[in-house]
C-alpha cells in the first residue's frame, strides 16, 4: 500500500529531455508565392524556348530557300555591287544630259576594256615567265632538300628522297581524282562566266533605271512603310559604296607597296602579284593573308630564302599598317564591324559558297547589322528614318503611278537617332547632322 506524500515525484531522467518534433535545417522556409511564381517561370521559359525554336526553324528554311534560290541570287547580287563601282560616272554622264541607257552602256563597256586590259597585261607575263619558274622551283627543291639534311634538321639525303617520291607517287595514284577535280573546276569556271555575264546585264539594267527601283518597292509595301523601305534601301545602297570603296582603296595600297617591294627586290611576276593582292583585300583579313603568301613563295623559289624571308617582313608591315591605321579608321566611317565578325563572317562564307561566299559575306554581314540598327533605333522610339537633313520620303500618287517625295519632318516629330558606332570605342563619335 503506498503513501502518498505533498512532494512531487522525481523525475526520470528519460522525462527531463523532449524528444524534438522535427529535424532543423538551414534552408529557408518556403514563401507561399513560391510555387505560383515557379509556375510563371517555368510559363515564361515555355514561352522564351517555343520562340526560340520558331526562329531557328525560320532560319532554317530561309537558309534553305537562299540556297535553292542562290543561282539566282548570285547575279542579282553581284550585278548590285558592280553597280556601286559604276554608279558615280554613270551618274556623272546623266547629269550631262546623256541618255540613261547610253551612260549605261558607255560606262559598262569601259568598266570591260579595263578588265579585259588587265587581264591582256598580265597573261603575257604569266605565260612568258611560267616555264622559268617551273625550272627555279624545281631548283628550289634542291635547294630545300639540302637545308634540310643541314643542321638544326639533320635529315638524312634518304628521307628526304624518299619523302620527295612518296610525294610524287601519291600524285600519280591518284591522277584519277586529279581529273575529276580539274574538270569540277573547268565547270566551275564555266558557271562563274555564266554568272558574271548575268551579273553584268543586271548591272546594266541597275544603272540604266536604278533611281525607279525604290520608290516601285515603295509603292509594293505601302503608304505607312514606304519612308522605311526608302531609308532602309539608302542605308543598303551607302554601305555597299562604302564597303567597295573602302577595301579598294586599301588593296591600292597594300598592292602598290607590296608590288613596289617586290621590284626592287627582283622578284618576277610583280604585276601579277600586285593586281592578285589588290583583289584579294576584297576579302578581308584572308585575301590579304592568302596573296602575301604567294608572293612569300614566288620570292622563295625564284630570288632564294635571304629575299623571301625580306618580302615576308615586307608584307607584313604593310598588312600590320593596313591592319592598325587604315582600316579602323575606315570602319569607324563605314562599316562598324569588328574585327572578330569579319573573321567569323568570312569563314562562314568561305565554307558555305567558297570563294564568293568569302567576298559577300563581308558586305552581307555589313548589311545586317545596318538591319539590326535600324529596327533597334525603331523600338527605342527614335526616328532612323529621317534623313541627316531633317527630310523624309513619303509616298505619293494615283491610281495612274506614284513617287517618293521628300518631306521636312517638323521639329516637334523627330527624335534624334544617334549615329553608328565607329569600331574603335576610342575614337569620337562624330556628331549627327540635324536641320
């Protein structure tokens, strides 16, 4: 029988610790929004990722019409651009009352005998000193294999015989594919004649009634986007100018000064190598690397090693001043691309239509990003469509025709879009030109 007591109970030890309910961590407790606004993220992601594939596949089939469309194209392009080499003397002549189509034609046909002066130039030269260059090579050979049986190589006589006649006969097993890659080249050829005879009836076509192609685009699209089709095309046609301009004033110079340094150094072919340098800086960065190194290998195999290792330097200087002087000045007037996206644009071009799609991607790369600023300017609510001069194109007419007229915006509706970045962030930006 137990007797109860007025003290309480001890306790046991097993009563004096609580058993915790739950284990403690360190990550914050969850907010109540958190999973309405996980699920409008996820949305907003869902949204961003459809659009994303939507322009991809756009792309794509672009990328696809282009390239079915691109026998076409090709002329249309390259008609364009021998335009904008034509365009100032025709322009000259139709301003002296001459007749578009004769301006044209009389323009067209002086642009061909220059070629074709060139090309009578140089052929002569080429054919006349071909064989005494074959024989310098084959000595240059020699001289190659005797280098490198020398120190630092040491190589023995032997090796290098051997290498030189695995060479040869890898060549002759496979004359087979040699022929089937000179004929692939003879067809190439033949279409770059097709091309270019198509590509100069364009021209002739751009020259004689180029002033009617806007405003009949104009006239395609609409009252309201008539002063952007306009502008657009203004801005189109000015950085092809400039782009032509630009790359033919610094293959002058890198031809004239490379050319100048092969003369003095006796090197054959000069005119040749200088006329291959002035039309490679067309293509930008790689034109100018692929034409020094031919003349580096002329030099080589004809004046010997001291002499080529001089026209090396020569070329390179000359490519370092193009490089750091010219051509950012240039490009802060025109282009505005940076030396990276030429590269890469080149290289795209290169790989996907070889040698013209070096030349155009340039100037196609040059346009889009004319494109781009433009829509940019127009979603920031500037005006890129009014011209430096306060004016704007507007669209006028009847039933029977119509016309772009310029118009003088009014103070109060423009907003000042500002000019183009030069490609140095350095260099000043020149002011913009306002009424």
């Amino acid at each position: 029988m137990s007797t109860s007591t007025g003290a309480p109970a001890a306790a046991s030890p097993e009563s004096t610790t609580a058993e915790p309910s739950s284990v403690g961590t360190r990550a914050p407790a969850p907010s109540p929004d958190r999973m309405a606004r996980m699920g409008q993220a996820s949305r907003r992601a869902a949204i961003a990722s459809a659009q994303l594939l939507l322009i991809a596949a756009a792309v794509v089939v672009i990328g696809y019409v282009l390239g079915k469309l691109w026998v076409i194209l090709l002329p249309v392009v390259l008609g364009l651009l021998f335009s904008t080499v034509l365009w100032p003397a025709t322009r000259f002549l139709r301003r002296h009352n001459w007749p578009p189509a004769l301006a044209a034609a009389v323009v067209l046909l002086l642009f061909l005998a220059l070629i074709g002066g060139i090309i009578a130039g140089i052929a002569p030269q080429v054919v006349g000193q071909v064989e005494e260059l074959a024989n310098q090579f084959s000595g240059g050979l020699h001289e190659v294999q005797r280098w490198l049986s020398g120190p630092p190589f040491n190589l023995g006589e032997d090796q290098v015989g051997n290498a030189v006649d695995a060479l040869i006969n890898r060549v002759q097993q496979n004359a087979t594919s040699i022929a089937g890659y000179a004929a692939t080249t003879a067809a190439t050829i033949g279409n770059v004649l097709i091309n270019l005879v198509l590509a100069l009836v364009l021209a002739f076509f751009y020259l004689k009634d180029g002033p009617r192609f806007t405003p009949w685009l104009a006239a395609q699209t609409g009252s309201r986007a008539a002063p952007h089709v306009a502008a657009l095309a203004g801005k189109f046609w000015q950085t092809l100018s400039e782009f032509i301009r630009q790359q033919a004033f610094v293959g002058f110079i890198d031809a004239f000064f490379i050319g100048l340094g092969l003369l003095v150094l006796g090197v054959p072919l000069v005119l040749p190598l200088a006329v291959l340098t002035f039309f490679g800086a067309f293509i930008p960065i790689i034109g100018a690397v692929v034409a020094g190194a031919f003349a580096v290998v002329i030099a080589l195999v004809s004046v010997g090693l001291t002499k080529a290792i001089i026209v090396l330097g020569i070329v390179l200087l000359v490519q370092q001043l193009e490089g750091n002087v010219l051509q950012p000045f240039l490009q802060g007037r025109g282009l505005n691309l940076h030396a990276a996206v030429v590269i890469l644009a080149v290289t795209a071009g290169s790989s996907l239509a070889g040698i013209i799609g070096a030349f155009l991607s340039v100037p196609v790369a040059a346009l889009i990003a004319v494109a781009y600023r433009y829509a940019r300017d127009q979603l920031d609510g500037l005006t890129p469509e009014v011209a430096p001069d306060g004016t704007r194109h507007e669209l006028t007419g009847d039933a029977t025709g119509s016309q772009l007229v310029k118009q003088t915006v009014p103070e109060s509706e423009r907003l000042d879009t500002p000019p183009d970045p030069p490609a140095d962030p350095d260099d000043p930006v020149p002011p913009r030109q306002t009424a």
